[in-house]
C-alpha cells in the first residue's frame, strides 16, 4: 500500500516503521554495509549462478550464514500465513518467476503457531500489504518484519527462490 510505503531516491523501498528492505539485485551493492553476514549473503546472491543450481542447502557460513534453494508453485493468500524469525534475518532473492509477498510489521499481532525454536518460525494471520516479487529482486526481512512469501499473482506458478538465512 503506496500510503505505507516511502520511495527513496536509490529506487528502494523501506518500511516506516520497520527495517525491512525490497530492491533489484542491480542495487545490491548499496547493502553491503549493514553487517558482515548480511553482506556474505548479499555476495553469495549476487556471485552465484543460480540457474544451475539445483534445490538443497548450500552453507556459505556453516549454520551461521546459509542458503536455501528452493522451487514451488505460489498459492492462494487464504492458504498462507504471515511469518517470523528470532534467530535469523532471511534475505530472499527471486531467480525465476514472480509473486507476492505479503509484508507487515510486527506489532502485537496474534499468533497462530507458537514460536518453534527448532526450525526459528511463528505464525501469524494478520491482514497484510503485498508486494510485487519478481525475478532479480531481493528482499531483507527482520525478526520485526512479518512476511508471507509465495502468494500467487494472478494464479499459481512455479518459482525459484533463495533464502539465505543470516544468524543474528
């Protein structure tokens, strides 16, 4: 929604009221100050071929700095669930297709699934804004910044993503 949303002057968008960062992968390199890891990842999506790599963990890292390869078809935004990270910082970065992904900052929502430390996710149904994310952008998402990665555009398609994972 363009009232939440301010357009800065390097063609990225930052939330108000939240870290959270959607850009092209041409504009990478203006991220690679916000911390060493986050900067291993911005250089693991920006030197990597991706259109051969095939799904799978790839550790950049070890568990510190890691990225996952991952292909499915987008689905209905009833059929998803905002989430949230503690101990990871997730940088998306879209290799092939497009989708929506839903984004809101968090804020006392309620949560559907308690927090699992395990696998460092929990659940949210909250409504949402979404944004258009499509093939050569990259998103940053915060343990404050709600996401609901793999809303389908129009209807379902198969896309190709990476998450690179990035331990706080």
């Amino acid at each position: 929604m363009k009232s939440q949303l301010d357009v800065c002057k390097a063609g990225f968008f930052i939330y108000k009221r939240s870290k959270m960062v959607i850009d092209k992968i041409e504009n990478i390199t203006l991220y690679f100050g916000l911390n060493n890891r986050i900067e291993q990842a911005l250089k693991y999506i920006q030197q990597t071929n991706f259109e051969s790599i095939i799904p799978g963990r790839y550790d950049i890292e070890g568990d510190s700095v890691y990225a996952l390869v991952s292909m499915y078809n987008t689905k209905d935004e009833n059929q998803s669930f905002l989430e949230a990270h503690q101990k990871y910082i997730d940088v998306q970065f879209m290799i092939d297709g497009e989708e929506l992904m839903g984004y809101t900052a968090l804020s006392g929502q309620q949560v559907v699934k308690a927090y699992d430390a395990a696998n460092d996710y929990m659940l949210f149904k909250e409504k949402c804004s979404s944004i258009p994310f499509k093939k050569g952008m990259f998103a940053i998402f915060f343990p404050d910044d709600l996401h609901m990665p793999g809303i389908e555009c129009d209807t379902s398609a198969m896309v190709k993503k990476v998450v690179v994972k990035v331990k706080i």
